[in-house]
C-alpha cells in the first residue's frame, strides 16, 4: 500500500476500494445515481477515473488536481454507502491513466467480480494490478458499446 500526502497543486491520485453498506436490491440504483452526479462534478473539478461495483464492493481510482481529489476523499469517507474503505494508493502522480473518462462506468460484471475478490483473498502485491484491471475493464466496457 502506498501513501503519500496529498498536498499542493500537482496531479494527486487516489485508489480504494470499499464494500457497498446497501442491501443489494438498492444499491445498483445507488450506484447509477453515484455515476450520474459524479461525472459532472468529477469534470468541473478536472478529475478523471475508473469506478468498478461488483454487486458488494466498489473500486475506484481517482486523479486530478490535489485540492481536488482531497475534496472527493473527503466525501466518500464520509459517505454511509461505503464501509471497509481500504486506501492502496494516495498521492502524486505523474501522469493520468484515464484522461478521457470523467468516470468510465460500465456496470456490474461477474467477470470482474471474481477477480476483484481474488485479488483481496490472494493479497494485493501491487496497486498496478488494480489498475490494470479497471483499464481493461473500461477497455472491453468501450469496446462492447453499441
């Protein structure tokens, strides 16, 4: 797990995953309205990223300005939707991964699912493998778009 501060101005990163608090027969609604009132916020703010739901665990990587991506910690933190938030990445960054997605969402998969929880049942070795996961996830997500 790597954590920097996340001070100044520069381009800050944040990746974390946490289990969904809703029952599921709410929580894809939750997360539909999630994705829509982030994507405009996430714009006006200039951040960009990736966000898995699994059904009952979110992932999300998160950059953008530092004052930024701290304003959008802090909300989460607080936010009674997400509980076991777990940090594996938090600071700058020297470029973005995902600069064309205010938030590329795709939906719930089963594919990514699985190896979302394999990858906390097996242990994280290293933040890139969730990073690479949400790129290819929104990879085929693009791919598969009509």
């Amino acid at each position: 797990m790597t954590q920097l501060p996340l001070q100044g101005t520069g381009l800050a990163g944040w990746l974390y995953a946490s289990r969904c608090a809703l029952p599921s027969a709410w929580a894809q609604r939750a997360v539909d309205d999630i994705v829509a009132k982030s994507v405009p916020r996430n714009a006006a703010l200039d951040v960009t990223g990736a966000l898995l739901f699994t059904g009952a665990r979110f992932v999300q990587f998160l950059e953008g300005p530092a004052e930024s991506i701290v304003a959008i910690r802090q909300n989460i933190l607080a936010d009674r939707r997400h509980h076991d938030i777990v940090t594996f990445l938090s600071g700058g960054r020297a470029e973005r991964v995902f600069s064309n997605w205010s938030l590329a969402y795709a939906g719930p998969s089963l594919f990514v699912a699985d190896k979302v929880e394999n990858l906390f049942h097996i242990g994280i070795r290293h933040t890139a493998e969730i990073i690479d996961l949400l790129e290819q996830f929104v990879i085929i997500s693009e791919a598969n778009k009509p």
